[in-house]
C-alpha cells in the first residue's frame, strides 16, 4: 500500500527535546561544561539585575548563544534566531521546551550587547581557564604569544581623506571610487564605514585591507587560549598586545618561558619581557641585522621545545578564521569585534577541554 503524505498533525506529544539529541553527541559533554562554568559565574551574574521589573531573556541564555554562533559559524543574532525556531539541538542547549518560541531578533540582540560587555565575556572566559586549571590542562609555565590580522567589514571604497567631509561622487551604497595614482596611509585616510579599521597587509607584495589585529597568548601543554584581543592594525600592535596578555599570566612572579615568532625578535620587546621575568624563547631573525636572542637563550633544549610547540598557536587562527567566522570580521568597532573574539575563544576552549577528557566532562 503506498504511504500517504498528507498527514494528521499531533494532538498531543508526549516527548522532550531532550530525546532528541543523541547521547553520543559531543555538544552534550559541551553543554556540561557551559553549565558548570555559569554556575560558578552565577552571583556576578545576578548582580547585573534588578529585583523589579518585566523579567529579560536569562544571561545564561545570552552567553550559550554565544557559543552556538561560534561553534556553527552563525554570522548574525537575527540568523541564529530564526534557526533556533527550528533546530532542536539549539533549543535544547538553551534548555528550552519543544512548544516555546524563539527570541525576538531585535530585541535578543540588543539584550546580548548591553549584557555581555567585556566583563562579562572576559569573565566567561577566565573561568573556563580556571576549570581546565582545575582539570590540569594547563601548563602554568610555558606559553605562546602571536598575532594575526582580522579583514574588518568594510570596502577600500570607504577610504576617504580625513579632512575630507563631501560623500564620494556617484552616491549610493558603491559609490565610484578611482584610487589609481591616490597614496593613502592610515594618518591621512580613514574609512567612513569603521573609522577604527587599519589600512594593513601582511607583507611586502601583499593586498592592502582594512583590518583589525588580533593577538593571542596560549599555553603549551594542550593549545588552550588564554587571553585575546582585538586591537588596530598598527606596526607594533601585536608586540604591545602580547605585553599586555603576559601581564595577566595565571601565577604572577613566577618566572615562566614565551614562545613567539621572528617579528617579536626585537631589542625592546625582549628587555620588556625581561623585566616581567618572563624568559624569551622567541626564534632568531638575522636577515640583515642582529638577534636580540642569543646563545644564552638558544642552548637550552627549553628552547627548542617552545619553538615546536608554538605551531599550535596557528592552529587556534585557523579555527577562529573558518568556525568561528573571522576569516572576515562582521562588525564594526572595536568593541564588538572584541566580544566575538572572546567568545570565539571560549568556544574553541570547551571543545579542546571536550575532547581530552571526554569522560570527565
């Protein structure tokens, strides 16, 4: 008999969203970390909120969407709300109910950039370094410093002299731009669609974009990130960041090593370093001038060691690039480039920590 495809829609459904998720599914052990961290961050949680009023979507709601946009690379808060109207797995990582309905896009987004300012994300963050501290994933003496340029969402064809108020001839949204013969710099231009984006390449002969820097600092045992940034895209942004993310190391005083490439291979950064008794395992550049490392450094099988174990780093670019969506960034500002960093990083933390111990997670 052949099957028919009108069907008789349910009067009454007696299973969960729970039932459908498979008890083999890694956003299970996921989910589990998430939990345990949000319980931890609990009372800062609480203390955003008032004991009157209409009742907003819950922070812990906020923060899981976060991670779901990170993990399957959903590019905006209204595209993520209309797929948790129909994906199972997002609603039940939320904990919601099969029959409730999904978050009003505008107001979801707006609850998401008032809340989950910096400190909150930076919070989030600390505490999953925390737990995996806890766990023993964490080497607390050798770490990995580098940098990374992020394409910020904005056209060359915003360029415009900085002194310059009249809008592009042609009008429109691609108005017609002839940049032949024009020098530009980031002293004299700016982009009017994100004036905090950088004029920026990688190297020489490289395409010229507007860009933000993105460094990173991560530790050696497993590759899990421990702080990040969005900076702009200056000449000595990646050295200052990574300063700054040594500076928030988890044992202060404790001298430890850092692994960096050829363009930290300077006599400021060094000494700097130096004087944070942070030890330079940082590899050699003799192109045409004289290391700041020398045999000192070099002749210990420490160094060695840091060296192999900084590909790693690379391997947090790539997925923050292709996972996470920041192959081209799709904010504008400072600000909210930051936020995505954040929990971009988060994300990439609690599948690492998934996955080494998969039975205690």
């Amino acid at each position: 008999m052949r099957g028919r495809t009108e069907r008789q829609g349910e009067m009454l459904l007696g299973v969960t969203v729970e039932e459908f998720i498979p008890a083999s599914h890694p956003i299970r052990r996921i989910r589990l970390l998430t939990d345990q961290v949000l319980a931890e961050l609990s009372p800062q949680l609480s203390a955003m909120y008032s004991n009157i009023g209409r009742p907003s979507v819950p922070p812990e709601h906020l923060v899981k969407a976060s991670l779901l946009m990170a993990l399957y690379s959903i590019r905006s808060e209204r595209q993520f709300c209309e797929r948790l109207q129909y994906d199972l797995l997002f609603k039940w990582f939320l904990g919601l109910t099969l029959t409730e309905p999904a978050f009003d896009a505008t107001s979801f987004t707006k609850n998401r950039q008032r809340l989950l300012g910096q400190e909150i994300a930076l919070g989030v963050l600390a505490e999953v370094v925390r737990e995996a501290r806890r766990r023993k994933l964490i080497s607390e003496d050798h770490f990995s410093v580098d940098g990374t340029l992020l394409q910020a969402w904005a056209s060359l064809k915003s360029v415009r002299p900085r002194d310059d108020q009249e809008p592009p001839a042609g009008g429109g949204r691609n108005p017609d731009v002839d940049f032949k013969g024009q020098q530009r710099t980031n002293e004299t231009h700016v982009s009017a669609t994100d004036p905090q984006a950088r004029l920026a390449r990688k190297g020489n002969g490289q395409e010229t974009k507007l860009s933000y820097a993105g460094p990173l600092r991560t530790e050696n045992r497993t590759g899990r990130i421990l702080g990040v940034l969005v900076t702009e895209a200056t000449g000595t942004a990646e050295r200052d960041a990574a300063l700054r993310l040594l500076d928030e190391r988890l044992t202060p005083r404790k001298r430890v090593t850092v692994g960096a490439d050829k363009g930290y291979d300077t006599k400021a950064f060094v000494e700097a370093l130096r004087e944070r008794e942070v030890t330079p395992h940082i590899a050699r550049n003799t192109s045409r001038r004289r290391s700041a490392i020398d045999g000192r450094t070099t002749r210990h099988p420490g160094y060695g060691q840091s060296q192999r174990a900084r590909k790693r780093i690379e391997e947090c670019f790539g997925w923050m690039k292709t996972v996470g969506g920041g192959r081209k960034l799709r904010y504008i500002g400072l600000a909210k480039n930051q936020l995505w960093a954040t929990f971009t990083a988060v994300a990439y933390n609690l599948v690492r920590m998934a996955k080494l111990q998969p039975e205690t997670a």
